[in-house]
C-alpha cells in the first residue's frame, strides 16, 4: 500500500479517487484536516476499505512511526502543506511548522523506517515530495520558463517554506540514500479546489453576486494544469521517475489572471444564462495588489514529456469547462467549506488589507 499525506486537500483528494479507479492497491490517508482538509471530498469512497483515513500531523512522529510500521507502505507521496500565499503573508508561521518542520519530521520518521526494511524493498521504497514551481520566483515577461536546473528564488513565505522542504527532501537523498523524487507544479485547477485561490474563489463569488477581486493590474501570468492531469504524471513519476531527481510539472497554460476571470464570467453566461441584468465581468474590481506579488510562471514540461512519456489530457478550454461545471453541479460542497473560519478568512484578507 502506499501513505498518503493531505489526502482531504484539494490535490490530495483528486490523487485518491483517481488513484482507487485504476488500483486496487490501497491508501492510508493522514491528514490534520486543517480548513482546507474535507473528508466530504472522498465520501464517493467512504464504504471502500481500500481507503484508511487518519487524522493526524505529519510532525508527529510517534504516530506517523507507528502507522508506517503497521501498514508498511511501499511508498510515501507528500501532499500535506500549508499551501496558500495570501496566508502565508498574513500568518507564515504554520507554514514554517507543517511545510518545514512538518516535512524534515516526515523524513527523519521515513528514513527510520526505510532502514528496517530488506534490500529489495529498500530499493523499490520512494519518498515523493509534491512541490510547487513557486520555488523559482519570478520571470520576466521573456524569460524561457522554468527547467528544473532554474535558480530557487521564492518570494513568498509559502514558496520559500516550500523551497526549504525540496533542499530538505534532496538532503536525506544525498546524505543518507533515501529513495527520494521531487515534482515541481505549475498552478492547479478542477473539482474540490478551496474556494480561497482563483479559479474557484471568481466562480463562487460571481455566482454569489460578490465582487471579483483583482490583484494589482491583473496582468500576473499562471500556467494552469487540470487537477487530474498532475494526478496522472505523479503515478507516471512514482512508477518510473529515477531516485534523487527533480520533474516540472506544467500544462504550457500561460494566462494572465485578468483573461481567466473573463472567461469563467463568459462560460458561466452561458451555462447559467445569468445574472438577470449585465455581465459577471461587472463585477470585477481591481484591489490593492499582494505584496511581493510573482509575475510571471511559467514550466518546461520537456524533461517529464522526454524522460517518463507524460503528456496533460486537457486542454485549458476543456478543464475550465468541466470546472466551472463541477462548482455549479456542486454548490452544497462549497456551501459547507463556506464556514465561519472562511469567512474571518475573507474579511481580513479582502476587507482588512486590501482596501
Ligand atoms: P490544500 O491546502 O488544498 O490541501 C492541503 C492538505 O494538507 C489539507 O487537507 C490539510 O488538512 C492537510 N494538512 C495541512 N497541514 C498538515 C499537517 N501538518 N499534517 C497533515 N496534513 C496536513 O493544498 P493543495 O492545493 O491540495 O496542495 C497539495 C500540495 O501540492 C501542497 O504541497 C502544495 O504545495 C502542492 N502544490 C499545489 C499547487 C496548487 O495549485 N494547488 C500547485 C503545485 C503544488
Ligand atoms: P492563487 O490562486 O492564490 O495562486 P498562486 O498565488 O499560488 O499563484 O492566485 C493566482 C493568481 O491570481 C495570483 O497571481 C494572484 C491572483 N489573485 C487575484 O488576482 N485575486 C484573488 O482574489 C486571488 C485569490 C488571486
């Protein structure tokens, strides 16, 4: 069987399910369940015995000891992370304890274990660190986009955490041999997405006739993968990525944030037919920007493409499409992740800072 951490998170969740439908190789799930952790993501698996659920801090090593040693998972793919940037901004401090010392608590628990197991399972055993291209900073408007050989220049309290878990991850590899891999992703999108990041955050608030908050000009450049696309190259990685090695992960989806709030607003008129008077698009409002704010994101897929043959299924027309689909298919989901602890969320990230 294989640990998952964070698996009630946005990425982790779509990883289960996808994982279950093509495998009948189990998952025990670890996750603190945080506000961005929701079992009802998996309640399609809720019977299935191939799913153990635990809640529990990836920093606790008495009990992450003690699952490993009862379920003895071939393989470990680390989700579990603070993992918005405004957050971070506001608070970075669980960032430093979950995405640092959360991970080097993971680790050190990993490699104990590890050195239990026999020769042929130590070599099979891997440790994938699911990171994000943030660690990169930011490029220019021409700069090529990123390889995994660019310079890590995080920006952010969350990048930076971020950065610090890889060198941590490559460290136990160098140092002590763990069978370790690193994925670096560009940003995602597609069901079960907090409705806190852009892609959900426009689509919940149009459809709630809110505001569409608009960072700085609205020109900053993401490339968008859909959800089940990383989910596809991470098993392709798991089965065939080379120990100690670092892949991108990306979708070659450069769009400025001002062009993907125009078209959700386009493709909820015409999934909706509304709002009764005017556009979605009037209710863009250019707020003050994020501190620190990246550019530009961009990955080079090449190495995965070359190295593993993984290629995304979606084009950004497609996923967006079945993402807007899915929150309008699912407003109860976003209803019941709307809790109290959301909204002091929005009123200090909206009304307090950006005013
Ligand atoms: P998310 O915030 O939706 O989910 C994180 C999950 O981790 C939650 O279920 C939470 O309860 C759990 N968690 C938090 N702290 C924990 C701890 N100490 N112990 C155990 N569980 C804990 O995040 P996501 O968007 O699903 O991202 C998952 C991973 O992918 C993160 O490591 C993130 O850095 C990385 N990533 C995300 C994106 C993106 O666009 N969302 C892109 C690239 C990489
Ligand atoms: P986000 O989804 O937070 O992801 P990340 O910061 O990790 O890339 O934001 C994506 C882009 O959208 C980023 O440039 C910030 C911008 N943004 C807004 O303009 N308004 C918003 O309300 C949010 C949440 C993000």
């Amino acid at each position: 069987m294989i640990l998952v951490t964070g698996g009630a998170g946005f990425i982790g969740s779509n990883f289960i399910l996808d994982w279950l439908s093509q495998s009948n190789e189990s998952v025990i799930n670890l996750d603190k369940l945080t506000y961005a952790g929701n079992l009802q993501n998996l309640v399609t698996i809720a019977d299935d015995k191939r799913h153990i659920f635990v809640k529990g801090d990836i920093g606790d090593s008495g009990q992450v000891a003690r699952l490993m040693t009862e379920y003895q998972p071939r393989a470990i793919i680390n989700f579990a992370a603070e993992s918005h940037v405004d957050r971070s901004i506001l608070g970075p401090e669980a960032f430093i304890q979950t995405n640092i010392v959360g991970t080097f608590r993971l680790l050190e628990t990993a490699h104990a274990y590890w050195k239990t197991l026999n020769q042929a399972d130590k070599h099979d055993f891997r440790f994938l660190h699911v990171s994000t291209d943030e660690v990169y900073g930011s490029l220019t408007e021409r700069e090529p986009a990123f390889t995994e050989i660019h310079r890590y220049q995080p920006s952010s309290p969350y990048s930076a955490s971020k950065a610090s878990s890889d060198h941590l991850v490559n460290a136990y590899h160098r140092t002590f041999g763990l069978p370790t891999l690193i994925t670096n992703c560009s940003n995602n999108y597609g069901p079960y997405q907090f409705p806190e990041k852009l892609i959900p955050l426009m689509i919940t608030n149009a459809l709630a006739d809110k505001p569409l908050p608009i960072y700085g000009d609205g020109k900053q450049v993401r490339d968008w993968l859909y959800v089940s696309d990383h989910c596809s190259a991470l098993r392709r990685v798991l089965e065939a990525g080379k120990t100690g090695e670092t892949y991108n992960i990306g979708g070659w989806n450069e769009k400025p944030n001002i062009e993907i709030v125009h078209t959700v607003c386009a493709l909820l008129k015409e999934m909706t037919g509304g709002p009764a008077n005017g556009d979605y698009r009037d209710l863009i409002t250019y707020v003050k920007d994020r501190p620190g704010h990246d550019t530009r994101y961009a990955i080079d897929a090449r190495k995965i493409e070359h190295e593993l043959d993984w290629k995304p299924r979606e084009t950004f027309e497609t996923g967006i499409c079945k993402t807007v689909q899915w929150y309008l298919d699912n407003q109860d989901w976003v209803a019941s992740v709307q809790t109290g602890a959301y909204r002091d969320w929005i009123e200090s990230n909206y009304i307090q800072q950006r005013q």
